[in-house]
C-alpha cells in the first residue's frame, strides 16, 4: 500500500493506493477548518521549545496556516550554534529502513524544496539541486524513496570501479539545502510575522506549560534530559570543510557491515566542500579529535585522491539526535497540549518540512478542541 499527500483548497489530501495502484481510501485533513473554528473563538499562546531546523520550521508552519497564533520560540542557542548549522544538507533518508509515514515527511519537504527552488529566494537560503553517487560494497535493493528523487539508476560496472572498495552503486539527483544560510531566512520571516524569539534554558516541559495553551517540543538530542528519553541518543560526527571547487557531485560511501554515515563521505556545498564519514552512537564528545580527523582524510583521498592538496577552511563536530523513530504526537504534560517533534538522527533536514506540516496539523488540532472546549463545556473528550 502506498500513501499518496497532495495539497487541496481545503487542506491535505491522501490517497492510499494498493500494491497494483488503485485507490484504496481517502483521507482529508482539513486543516483550514480547524483553524477556521479556532480563529472565530479566541487566541492561542503557542510555544516551539527548540531554535533548529526542526523547531523553526515547526513555527513558520503553525503561524503562516494560524497567523492570530501568539508565538514564541524559546531555544537555548539558535543560528549559527544548532545542529543543522554544521549538517552537509543533503535531502536523503535513511536506505531502506524508510515507514510510509517517513515517505510522507520525505515527499512533502521534498515538494516545498522544489517550489522554493523556482523562486528568487533560492540562493539566499542555501538551496540548490546536486546529482552524485551512493556506493555499497556489495548489490543491494533500491531504495523505498527511489521515485522521490530525480534520476535514479543503477550505476554501470565502468562507473562502479572508480571507487575501490564499492562495487555497486545508484547515481541520483536530489536538493540540498544549507542551514547556514536556512536558518536565518526562517528567523527572519518569523519575526516579520510577530514571532518573539527568547534565548533560555529550560529545565524541564512544566516550565512552560503554565504559560502556554499549546507547546510544540522541537528539542532534539536533549529529549534525553528534557523528557528523560532514554531512546535518544548522539551519533557523533565530525565534518572536515575543504575549498576544493572541482568536486561538482556528492559521493556517499556505505560499508554494509557499519552504521549509516560511518564510511566515508564528500559532499559539496555551494561554496565549500564537506567531509566527513563518522556516526558514533553514543558518544557525546563536541571536542575535536585528530585521530577522526585522518580518519576523514584518509578515507576522502582513497576515494578522490585529488583531494589531497585542498585548503581547509573549517572544522566542525555535531551530534545527530538518534532515535529509532522520529516521535511526532501529541502527548499532555500538566493538562498543556503538547506535541513532540525530535529524534531526527542524521535526517533532520531531509524530513524538516513535513515533520513541521504534520506537527502544525497535531497543533491545529489541540488548539481546535481548547477552543471548542472553551466555547462550550460539552465536547466529547475523544476529540481531543
Ligand atoms: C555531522 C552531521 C551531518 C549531518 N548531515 C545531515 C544531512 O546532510 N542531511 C540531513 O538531513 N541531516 C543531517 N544531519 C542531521 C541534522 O543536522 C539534524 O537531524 C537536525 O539538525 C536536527 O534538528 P533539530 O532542530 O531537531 O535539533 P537541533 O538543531 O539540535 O536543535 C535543538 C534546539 O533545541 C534547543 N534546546 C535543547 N534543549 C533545550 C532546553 N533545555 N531549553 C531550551 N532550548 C533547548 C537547542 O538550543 C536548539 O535550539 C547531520 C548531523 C550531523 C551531526
């Protein structure tokens, strides 16, 4: 079964089609609806607790579909100190491991991209489209995303040998978008819309419940501690930022017998080159360390032996909140609505916009029912 998004007048739509293409069910999510009704009653005090990708994007989508939403974002760091600031940005999932709702959030960031690609915005905010190769050590299925991203096909056994240790590979084309230059485009469209911004660290989720009717927890790895999420963990990586204007094509390297991002990978930006190939679970050490750095050298001149002679121009550590699974649902903490979006692993930026569609449609809906609730005493708790 397949589930197809598309955007109606009157909200989101999706069809789920069977194994041979016919439509199985509809689903609508009128989410102008529920903003309808709540708009008419009263206004709202939403709160993102988080400043990345995740968290902004979270925001722009709750206010531009809700604009009497008051809002504020509350973050202990924001732009250029965020996880997304130092992520290559490249719009790729995880291999096969991808759920249908994964391919929604995925098919949906992957639309809003393509339309901000065609305006003038595009360069400003660090998105551009890039082809290149996914190599494996051995044959492997296609990928479930296949169809989402141009091009794809299998690479030929000339194109196969030019990098040792990989046999097997798909050359694809697909957007990346830098954050660097995305975050402070959202930050700023936020603000033109009334967004307040507060640079804080909080202590736990109560802290803001009594002050808000709806909280939106855009957290990332510090689930951990906020929620005490003991799924959420680092995947450490460190990336090595070379001038190296020559490498026009993204190369990811995948050693079957490691984790994903733990062999090595070069993917150009739009002015620089990253490098980078570690996932270290666990590990939460920001430092830098040179050991993993020749490790990252070693690996991207085996694959491009050009590499050699590039200028360094910067040297970053990040750590990716790992989770099994991406939670996004709503959850109540002190009788506050509140909707959970972390845990995006190495994959934030490849499954932000969807992830903020969907928490804005969960926020539409706790606000609806706070609304109806108010207006009368008698809404059946399931609506909740
Ligand atoms: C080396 C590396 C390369 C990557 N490359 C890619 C890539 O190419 N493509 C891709 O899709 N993804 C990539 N990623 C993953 C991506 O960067 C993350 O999934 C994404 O940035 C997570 O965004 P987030 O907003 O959830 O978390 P974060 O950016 O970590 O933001 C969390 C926010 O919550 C705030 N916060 C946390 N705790 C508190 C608190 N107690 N009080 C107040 N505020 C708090 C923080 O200050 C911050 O503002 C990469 C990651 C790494 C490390």
């Amino acid at each position: 079964m397949t589930f197809h998004p598309s955007f109606t007048r009157s909200g989101l739509r999706f069809v789920s089609r069977d194994s041979v293409g016919r439509r199985a069910s509809l689903h609508q999510f009128t989410i102008t609806e529920h903003f309808r009704t709540f708009r008419a009653l009263v206004t709202m005090k939403v709160v993102v607790v988080g400043g990345g990708v995740v968290g902004l994007s979270s925001a722009l989508c709750v206010k531009e579909r809700c604009p009497q939403a008051e809002l504020t974002v509350v973050a202990a760091e924001f732009t250029p100190n965020t996880t997304g600031d130092g992520a290559a940005g490249i719009i790729q999932p995880q291999l096969w491991d991808v759920t249908q709702e994964e391919l929604t959030w995925l098919q949906w960031t992957f639309d809003h991209l393509s339309r901000l690609y065609k305006t003038e915005f595009s360069s400003q905010i660090g998105l551009f489209c890039q082809s290149g190769y996914n190599v494996f050590d051995r044959e492997v299925p296609d990928p479930p995303w296949k169809d989402i991203v141009h091009g794809f096909r299998h690479l030929t056994g000339e194109e196969a040998k030019k990098f040792p240790g990989y046999s097997y590979g798909w050359f694809t084309t697909t957007l990346m978008l830098e954050c660097r230059s995305y975050l402070p485009w959202l930050t700023q469209r936020l603000k033109e819309k009334g967004v307040k911004f507060e640079q804080r660290k909080i202590a736990s989720l109560s802290e803001v419940c009594s002050d808000y009717d709806v909280v939106i927890n855009c957290c990332g790895l510090s689930a951990r501690t906020l929620l005490n999420d003991q799924g959420v963990k680092p995947g450490r990586g460190q990336i090595v930022r070379v001038h190296a204007p020559w490498i026009k094509h993204f190369l990811l390297t995948h050693n079957l017998s490691t984790t994903y991002y733990n062999s090595p990978y070069i993917i150009p930006g739009i002015n620089v080159v990253a490098l980078g190939g570690l996932n270290q679970l666990g590990d939460w050490d920001e430092g830098w360390r040179e050991e993993d750095e020749k490790k990252i050298w070693d690996g991207a001149v085996e694959m491009i032996p050009s590499l050699k002679g590039a200028r360094v121009v910067g040297k970053w550590t990040g750590l990716r909140p790992v989770r099994e699974r991406i939670r996004l649902e709503r959850d109540t903490v002190n009788d506050t609505p509140v909707i959970h979006n972390y845990g995006h692993g190495g994959y934030g930026v490849t499954y932000h916009w969807g992830c903020a569609l969907q928490a804005a449609i969960l926020a539409a809906k706790a606000m609806d029912y706070i609304a109806a609730k108010t207006s009368s005493s008698r809404v059946p708790k399931s609506r909740y």
